[in-house]
C-alpha cells in the first residue's frame, strides 16, 4: 500500500479495538462488548491507513430478506473530505444486497446519505440519565425462555421485519418482561448492558401507556441507575421519560432507501429502539 492509501477490508474480530478508539473520538458510549454485539449480527468493512490503523468503519445489520440497517459508520476526523464516507456507503450497498435500507442519520452524515437515495423518515430522540426511584408497575412481569416465540412474533409484526437474531442475541445479554392478557402476550420490552449504563429497548407496545409500564419495571429494580431509552418523536413519550430523570441529549434522523409509503410510517408500535444502530 502507497503512502496516504486507504485499504477497504472486512470488518472482523480483529478490527474491534480499532473501531472502539474510532466511536471514542467521537464521544460514543460503545464499550467492546457494544461492537462485538454489533459485529455478531452484522457485516461490514473497515478502512484501514497505510500504517495499518483503523481509519473508518461501516457495518449493515440484515433482519431476514425484509431489510437491513446501516450502522456504526465512523470516518476518522483526519481522513474525511477525500470521499471515504462515500466509499463505505458503496460496500454497504454491496453486502445488503437488494434490502431496503433504514439508518439513523447523525447531522454530518445527513448531506451524504441524501445524495445517495435516502429519505427522512422520523426522528429518533436519545434520552438517558440516572433514573428516578419508581413504584414497580402492575401488569408486568419477566419474561422466560418459553416466551420467545410469541415476543419475535410480536416484534416482528410491529417493526415490519424478521428480527429473530437481534431477540436472540438481547436474550444472550439481557432480560425480557412483558404484558400478559388473557393468556396473551400483548407487548414487550428489554434490556441488556450498554455504554455507561444499560439500554432499554426494543419496547413494543400497542399503546403508551403500556409502553411506559415496560420502561418503568426495568426502571423501578434500578433505583438511580443510568439507563438509556432511545425512542421516536412520534411515540408521545419523551416527556414522560424526562419525567423519570431521562433527559434530552441528542438522536438523529431514521432514514430509508427506498422511502417508505405513508401507511408503514404511521405504525407507532415501536416505542423504544434496541438502540440508534440497530434500530
């Protein structure tokens, strides 16, 4: 490799340490363990100087053949501006194939992911802190083993895709809890160790007020604990979580290639993502 040459490899194990000094430069929460999470479920490509040092990163996450998310795209401050953004855009169209695409837009990345086809679709509000002491909320309960099929099945329903390896993996490194009528599993949520704290998320419900239940039962056994939401505009529920000590500080744009029509976008059953990258 020629001096200044950047080299676009596969994203592996051995990249990890690289792409956590990458996030760290730009103040992300992800520890290793966030990458290796995001690496098991995902394929990607590193860019790498010619000192062998890992100058940008991109993964895409496939749920089924229904779409893909486009992830963990950090460019190094020292190499932006000579198109390698662009660049591993282009390999991640390559590896997601012929999926429709979904990506959380950060304000720098915008202009890019526009010229390339995709199209705002919401907008994706991070909230986090350490959370108000909480009476433990009525109807909730954990979740075990045997609740899995029905909670991949409601995933699945609301988010629009097959995410059965994403619930798999939460499982690994989380719990579950759920709303149980009549037998039935009507809405669901998680949580699993993230950055500083820990990530509640996803949170599938068909209403607010359940969606605040499953929030607040992981909340109510983590008196003073940091925990992270991350949650869409449209849910009507950042006021409440500022309420229980989760304040505002920063999202990003959900955007998708093709855009999607009017009656997909208008679902509002997904009231907290399993965080911005894997949607």
């Amino acid at each position: 490799m020629q001096q200044g040459e950047i080299e676009l490899q596969d994203f592996g194990p051995d990249h990890i340490e690289g792409a956590v000094a990458l996030s760290r430069q730009e103040n992300w929460p992800h520890r290793p363990q966030d990458w290796q999470m995001a690496l098991q479920l995902s394929r990607g490509a590193v860019a790498l100087d010619d000192q062998g040092r890992v100058a940008g990163t991109i993964l895409v996450t496939p749920y089924g053949a229904d779409c893909a998310m486009i992830n963990m795209v950090i460019v190094d401050r020292n190499t932006r501006g000579k198109g390698l953004g662009r660049r591993l855009m282009e390999q991640a169209f390559a590896l997601a194939e012929d999926r429709p695409l979904r990506l959380v837009a950060t304000a720098d990345g915008m202009p890019l992911y526009q010229k390339l086809g995709f199209v705002p679709s919401g907008t994706i509000l991070q909230h986090q802190g350490n959370v108000a002491e909480l009476g433990s909320p009525d109807g909730v309960e954990a979740a075990n083993a045997d609740d899995l099929p029905e909670i991949k099945a409601i995933d699945r329903d609301a988010y629009g895709a097959d995410r059965e390896v994403l619930i798999d993996a939460l499982a690994e490194r989380g719990e579950f809890a759920v709303i149980r009528r009549n037998g039935v599993i009507e809405a669901y949520g998680a949580i699993r160790p993230f950055g500083r704290g820990e990530m509640i998320g996803p949170v599938i419900a068909g209403g607010a007020d359940d969606a605040k239940s499953l929030i607040g039962f992981f909340a109510a056994s983590r008196p003073r604990a940091f925990l992270r939401v991350d949650t869409d505009s449209r849910t009507g529920i950042a006021g409440w979580l500022q309420e229980i000590g989760l304040a505002h500080v920063g999202g990003g744009v959900a955007m998708d290639r093709p855009a999607k029509n009017g009656l997909e976008q208008a679902r509002p059953k997904v009231y907290a993502l399993a965080n911005q990258a894997l949607g």
